[in-house]
C-alpha cells in the first residue's frame, strides 16, 4: 500500500488548511482553506496551490471556515472536477461564505483600482462572484455516521466536530485489497460546554492522525464565568461609560453564540436596555441557516426552542443589512452594542466601525475569538498604541478586552479529551497543524505525555510517505 500526506497549508501556522493524501495514485485533498493575515504573503500562497488541481480527485471539507474552504472556486477554476464532500449544513454555509469572499475581493480589488498609481499592477481576485456557483455544483453531501466512498479504495465517515454548524471530524479507512489504514484528521475541534452545539463525538480508532492546536498551549475560562464577563462588559462599557461596545465577531459561530447568551439575558432580565446591532450582511444570513438546522443543536438547547423559538434575536436587536444604516452607526453617539464581521478585524463592515470608534476612550472593543498572527485583530490585541485602517493611521484610545471562551476551538485540555478515543500505542504519527509553533510545541510536548510516541510538527510543503 503507497499512502504519502504532503501539508501545503496551515502548517507551522493557522490558516490556509489544505492537506494532500496520496493513496494508490489517486489524490484526495483534505480541506482547501485560504491563507489569512499576513498581507501580500497570504495572497502569493493562495494563487499557487503547490500541487495541481486538476490532478486532485475528490476534496474532503470539515467545515466551512474560510481557511479551510476559501479557495474552492479557486480550485474548480484552476482544473478540478472532482466531487467535494462535505456535511449539508457545510454545503449551505459554504454557498453563502464563499459568495461573500468572493464579494470582498471583487470590492478589494476595485478599490485597488482606484487608488493605484499609474502604470502600478493590481492583481485580480482570486475569484469572483461567478466563480462561486460552479464550486457549489460539485458539493456532494454526506451526514454524520453514514460511509461514503469517496474514491477507490478509500472510505469516508464524518463525525461531529463541535466547531461550528456542520463541522466534522474526518475519518478514512484506506484498503489497499490486502490491509487497511485508518487516517483521521480533526478539521477543527470544538469545545467541550454547554453552548448551542453538542460537545466533539468520540471519532474511531486511527493509525495516523492529524490534529488542530489553535489553543495547545492554554485553557479556556468557564462558562459561568463567561455569561458573568460579558455581561460586566455590557455594564462597564455601555451604562458606566455610556459608550459603544464594539464586539468584532465571526458571521458563523462567534456570532451566533454570542446573540444566544444575550438573549439569555434578556429573557432574565439582566441585559441592560440598549441598543444591539448585528452588523453584517452575511452573519445575518448564516443565522438564518443555523435556524434552518436546530437539528444539529444539543438536546438541552432544542427544548429550549419550545419556550423561546428564536434563540438569537430579542427586544432591542437590529440586524443590519443596509450599508447606509451601517455608516448611521459609525456615527453614532449614544450607548449601545455592535457585532459585525470579520472576527479577526481584517475585512468587512468591522474596519469601518473601528476607525471611527478606537478612538473614543468610553468605547470598547471586545475580542471573543482567535486572530491570527499578522491581523488587525492580533495588532490591537497586542496593545499597539497606533494601527491603520484603510492606510490611515488610528489612535487606539478605546478600552481593548478578550474573551476566549467563546472560541469556537477547543483548549489544551479539551484536545487531550478530543484525543483519549484513541489508544496512542495504535496510533503510528501524530501530527499536529494549525497553530503557530508556541502552541505547537505545547501541545506535542502534552501529548507525549500521554504516550503518544511518533509527534510532528510538519512545515508547508513538507510531505511524508506513511
């Protein structure tokens, strides 16, 4: 049996998933995630995939993050005809996700445009709005716990991740005819509390197995602590200093979770009445396909439907889609919540709302995911005293916080507790992605004392026979 994963993305960094498996001649990609955060470096990676598309053969998708799905039509535009398999609920929030990227780079590039100087080259989108609806034409999907073949002699189980809606684990068995190989590649691993989604599933036994370390090197806050926190964020922000809580936020997932536990507040009426405004034209429609699955929400929180049937919006809530309306908030004086995309500050109606609220000490602005090196997000956060937006310099006077609970990737702890459904004397290698290398070395070194034996850390490119 010949079995060769070269890792052309997220290696020794976060974004840009995309993992190559070679099995008996045919070629199956695990993931093909656009690179975010470092500039002009990120789009010279996604423009050069390292391998050839149109020799890929089928695409396995674990869920519908850009950096693991980014550059579909991308790909399908480069050459590949294969199928893509993914859960239903990644399919329907690709088809939004990536005609919303396509929209940023089309405007991107048109702005571009405008401003360069004469004779300056600007390089077109990676794709554009058009190119998106070939990609989806070739979606195949596949629920939780069914197999599915997805080329021969390799077979697809999915099982949930946790992450966000319709994520998944991905769980091949490789048969040659006379042995077998078990492959398992986390995509993204989810938390381990009471939240919308129910906790990451026990995945089968593997041989090899590839794991996310976003968080490898560090714990996560308690939920009872995390309600407490934003709730104090509310308070101190909006009633104390009567001013604008700016809360940047993923359109999947961040945003979602973060409406659930206000409206859990204002059902017991702790939430101060302010105004809250979610600002952002396609979390505003991801809602709308989190409402169209509430089947994939944990038991505790469907129940909770029969009292309250929507979880996300309460009185003083304003879901935003105008851009008109938009701007009307950048001016805005008076006390009241903002969430808008992206959650890593680096593209979306967020750039706006922070370059005409950074400067104003009564504001707030609260993180409540992961940014990645190189971002705005990882900038502010790092206590830069001046950032720029839109190549203008912005002084940042407003209040700077963080809440990593609702982090949509599990912690340290959580990935061990992802990991104790495996026998480490069965697994052959271990390796871990998606993290920069702090967190990567943290988490080998965690896992070895768990006794997994053969750990590495593989850098972009790099390839193994197994």
């Amino acid at each position: 049996m010949s079995i060769r994963i070269t890792f052309h993305g997220a290696a020794r960094m976060v974004t840009g998933s995309k993992h190559l498996l070679e099995v008996n001649g045919l070629r199956v990609l695990l993931d093909c995630g656009m690179f975010q955060g470092e500039g002009k470096e990120s789009d010279a990676k996604n423009r050069h995939f390292g391998f050839d598309p149109m020799a890929v053969d089928a695409v396995v998708l674990s869920h519908a993050h850009i950096d693991h799905s980014g550059l579909l039509p991308r790909l399908v535009k480069e050459g590949f005809s294969g199928p893509i398999f993914a859960t239903p609920a990644t399919r329907d929030l690709c088809a939004i996700m990536l005609e919303d990227s396509a929209g940023i780079q089309e405007s991107d590039h048109e702005r571009e445009v405008r401003h360069a100087r004469d004779g300056q080259r600007v390089p077109p989108p990676l794709y554009t709005v058009k190119d998106v609806w070939p990609a989806m034409q070739q979606f195949v999907t596949v629920p939780y716990g069914e197999e599915r073949e997805v080329v021969p002699g390799v077979r697809l189980t999915f099982t949930d991740a946790g992450h966000i809606l319709g994520s998944a684990v991905v769980n091949l068995v490789v048969n040659d005819g006379t042995q077998e190989r078990r492959i398992l590649f986390s995509g993204d691993v989810g938390r381990y509390v009471d939240r919308l989604l129910p906790e990451p599933a026990p995945p089968p036994q593997a041989d090899i197995v590839i794991c996310e370390s976003t968080y490898g090197d560090r714990d996560h806050a308690s939920i009872a602590e995390a309600v407490s926190e934003l709730k104090r964020h509310v308070e101190h922000t909006c009633v104390e200093k009567k001013g604008k809580l700016i809360i940047p936020a993923f359109s999947v997932g961040k945003t979602q979770e973060v409406l659930y536990t206000l409206n859990e507040l204002s059902n017991a009426g702790e939430l101060p009445r302010i105004p809250v405004f979610v600002d952002s034209p396609l979390a505003i429609d991801a809602t709308k396909v989190v409402r169209d699955h509430t089947e994939l929400f944990r038991k505790e929180v469907r129940e909770k439907l029969q009292e309250d049937p929507d979880l996300f919006s309460f009185r003083g809530v304003e879901f935003v889609q105008n851009s008109e309306r938009s701007k009307q908030l950048n001016g805005r004086q008076q006390p009241c919540i903002i969430i808008s995309a992206s959650g890593m500050m680096e593209a979306g109606r967020i750039r706006h709302h922070l370059r005409h609220s950074l400067g104003n000490e009564r504001n707030t602005v609260l993180a409540v995911g992961f940014c990645a090196p190189g971002t705005l997000g990882a900038e502010i956060l790092s206590g830069a005293e001046v950032v720029h937006i839109f190549g203008q310099p912005i002084r940042v006077k407003a209040e700077v916080a963080r809440m990593e609970f609702y982090s949509a990737h599990a912690d340290r702890f959580e990935l061990v507790r992802f990991l104790k459904s495996q026998d480490p004397d069965q697994v052959q290698r271990l390796f871990l992605v998606h993290g920069a290398e702090h967190a990567l070395h943290a988490l080998a070194e965690r896992f070895r004392q768990e006794g997994f034996p053969e750990i590495a850390i593989p850098a972009q490119g790099q390839g193994f026979d197994l």
